[in-house]
C-alpha cells in the first residue's frame, strides 16, 4: 500500500499547472490499484476522499469488505474491477451509512465487479451527468427479503446514462432502477429475484432493450408517479427484451408503490406517456405479459396537482405473448380473475382515460392506446371509469375483448443516442 499513500500525497498537491506523473501517469490519468487487505477499507475511503478529476481505483481480483458507506463527490473518477464474478465488495458487516455507495459526481464510470449485502441500496448516483455502469452486478446474497435493499443499481435525477451488461439479484423494490432522469439507456443487463426487475420512473429519452428479466415479481416496469420532483415521465422505447417467468412473490415492504404489483407481471406501464413496446418476448407471466394501467388502479390517492396519472400515447406491436395469465397472483389478480375468468389477458388495458383531453368523447389519436400486429395476443380492455376497483368490478362494466377496438399505429419514438 505504499504506492497508494505515495500516490494520494502526490494528487494533493495536484493541478493543471503542475502535473504529477505517478507511475507514468498524468495528473489527469491516475491509476491507484487496491488488492484486498485488512487496510484495504481505510485506504479505499482515502481515495474517494482525496480523489482528483481524471482518477482511476482499480481493483484486483478479491473480495474487499466494508462497515461502512463509500461516498464519491468528485467528477471524473472511474472505479474498476477485474469482472463481476471477481471483484466483489461486500458490506455484509456494514453498520454505518445508508447506501454502499452514493455517488454526486458528474462523468463517473464503474465496471468490472460486484457490490453486495449493503443495508440499503448498492449503488445509488444522485444528480450526476455522464454516469457509465459496465459490468456491475448489485446482489443480496441471503435470497429475496424485505429487509434487503430497495434498489440495487440506481441512478437518479441524472442525465445521460448508460447502463450496461449489469445484474441485479435480490433487491426488495427494483433491482435496476432509473428514476427521475433524462437521456438513459438500459441494456444486456439480468435481473432476477426481484420485486422490480428493471424500472424505469418519472423518466424522459430512454431506450430499454436486450435485456433479460426473469423470476422477478414484475419484470420490466415504466412507471410514472405523483410527488416527486421530476414527474410526467415519457418517450420511452421498451424492444428486443426477453420477460419471462416473473412469478416471484412480492416481498416488497409495506407501502411501497411495488408492494402492489403482482406476482407473475410480466411488463407494466403505469401513468407513463408516448411508450413503445415492440419485438419483446414476453412469456409465462403468470398474471399478465402486459399491463397498461392509470395511477387510478392503484387505490392511492392523489395530491399533487401536477401529476398526471393517465398513460398516452402508447404503441404496442410486433412483440411475442406466450402462456401468459394461467395463473393469477395477489389480491389484483384475484380480483380481475373472478372479473374475467382464466387465463387472463396477455395484454391488459384499464382503459381510465382523461376527460379532460377528450374531444367528442374520445382521446385525440396521438393519446391514445394503438396496437399492431399482435394478433394471437389476448387482449382485454376494462373500460375502467375510476374510483373503487372491487365496486367498479361489481358493476358489470362493459369489457371489450376484441384487439381490433384499439388497432393502429403511432409515430416511432426516436433512438437515445448518447456518446
């Protein structure tokens, strides 16, 4: 650890106007390597401490272990490992702190390793610009519980972020979480044995896709929700991912906005606007391959004046429902079984829209929801007019079937395209 004390003594004194070579590296391309040791904790949280723009931690292979949080408010640093089955940072001992690691720096990349058993969230990157996460597994090794982390890789209120053939085991709200943010992209990532595999909230410019989501009880969300300061979230394309098997149950603590989904969804949009789900493969989802739903339905009440809770503007084509709804889960499942029979729909529309934005009784076309090329998929449209869903349910409402009622196209979304 010479080399690393050595090193930090050399950043302190660090500038543009007096560069400091460290093992043949610039100031603004320091590379300081940590092998696992019983200092390791302390000389770790020195780097992040003293850590100058341009900065590198790389990691050896080895488990490094923690009692307490890892906070990063300096730009520019990069913290890498030598793989995610490799590098692995356990806080199984951590009695200090929220997150394992909060990060408020802009231009932060990490790869290459793996964070597990924090008391609260893994990684949490908070109002950062230009955020990389490649390679970077977020686990909670005792299997699923409420009393795990609630996410596991999250950014937000960010911008221009990129994550990348990242997993996420075990967290007991959403395994990868992208909340509140702009410009995003998510993909080839796993997520597995969680509440939310991949959610996407309150978020605007966002491509999800070739992802892999499976055991989860929710695979892949787009939600959009009241009270927070981003809000209205939209142009969102959800394509080429894989969502099956999300039959896991919900261990989500009480409250929490996930508690209410069901086991066995497959892919979920709530309140969001202007979504594109296309060439997804979205099987044995046993509830539903496809929920498209107002904030209504959930039963909570809303306070800000400012939300709008009605999802538009959503195009759904070309993807493959299969073997979905044989077996409805949780109290909402229950309830739409016994409303609709079994097996319920692969795509599930509640069909609550805005009064407000209605024009002879109907939405404008660029609000509505349009379907193409989904024809073996079953479909239901609730017609839901708002208020108590068991009483709504009891009313006879009149259920619409036929896929055709909502045929159409809509305007592609154009690509995120970050650099």
């Amino acid at each position: 650890m010479r080399f690393i004390l050595l090193a930090l003594l050399l950043l302190a004194g660090c500038s543009n106007n007096n560069p400091v070579n460290v093992s043949g590296n610039s100031c603004n391309d320091v590379v300081l390597q940590f092998h696992p040791s019983d200092k390791a904790q302390e000389d770790i949280l020195a780097a992040l401490i003293k850590a100058k723009t341009g900065i590198t931690l790389e990691l050896a292979a080895g488990t490094y272990s923690f009692n307490t949080s890892l906070s990063l408010t300096v730009p520019g640093v990069t913290i890498r490992g030598a793989g995610m089955d490799q590098t692995i940072l356990s806080f199984k001992e951590q009695d200090q702190g929220k997150e394992g690691i909060l990060v408020t720096g802009n231009d932060f990349k990490m790869e290459g390793l793996t964070i597990e058993d924090t008391k609260g969230d893994a990684l949490k990157i908070n109002g950062a610009t230009n955020v990389t996460l490649t390679k970077v597994r977020a686990r909670w090794t005792g299997g699923p519980a409420e009393t795990n982390g609630a996410y596991g890789l999250y950014p937000v209120q960010c911008s221009h972020v990129i994550i990348d053939g990242c997993e996420a085991e075990c967290a007991s709200d959403a395994g990868i979480y992208v909340g509140q943010s702009k410009q995003v992209i998510v993909k080839n990532c796993k997520a597995t044995r969680n509440v939310a595999g991949i959610e996407i909230e309150n978020c605007t410019e966002v491509d999800v896709f070739d992802n892999y989501s499976t055991n989860n009880t929710g695979g892949l969300l787009v939600f959009d929700l009241p009270d927070l300061p981003a809000k209205n979230g939209k142009q969102v394309r959800v394509f080429r991912n894989t969502v099956i098997a999300n039959n896991h149950r919900n261990f989500a603590p009480k409250g929490n906005i996930v508690a209410t989904v069901p086991p066995g969804t497959g892919m979920m949009v709530l309140a969001s606007d202007q979504v594109e789900l296309f060439q997804n493969q979205v099987k044995q989802n046993n509830t539903t391959g496809l929920s498209i739903i107002s904030y209504h339905l959930v039963q909570k009440p809303i306070q800000d004046k400012d939300y709008d809770p009605y999802p538009e503007g959503i195009y759904v084509h070309d993807n493959v429902f299969e073997e979905n709804g044989n077996s409805p889960g949780g109290e909402m499942g229950l309830l739409l079984t016994g409303l609709l029979g079994k097996p319920l729909p692969d795509i599930l529309y509640d069909g609550n829209t805005d009064p407000k934005k209605q024009v002879d009784g109907k939405l404008p076309e660029e609000k509505r929801l349009k379907i193409s090329n989904q024809d073996k998929a079953r479909f239901v449209n609730l017609n839901y007019t708002g208020g108590d869903i068991l009483k709504f349910a009891l009313g006879k409402p009149k259920i619409e079937r036929n896929i055709a009622s909502v045929a159409g196209t809509l305007p592609a979304l154009p690509a995120v395209e970050l650099k």
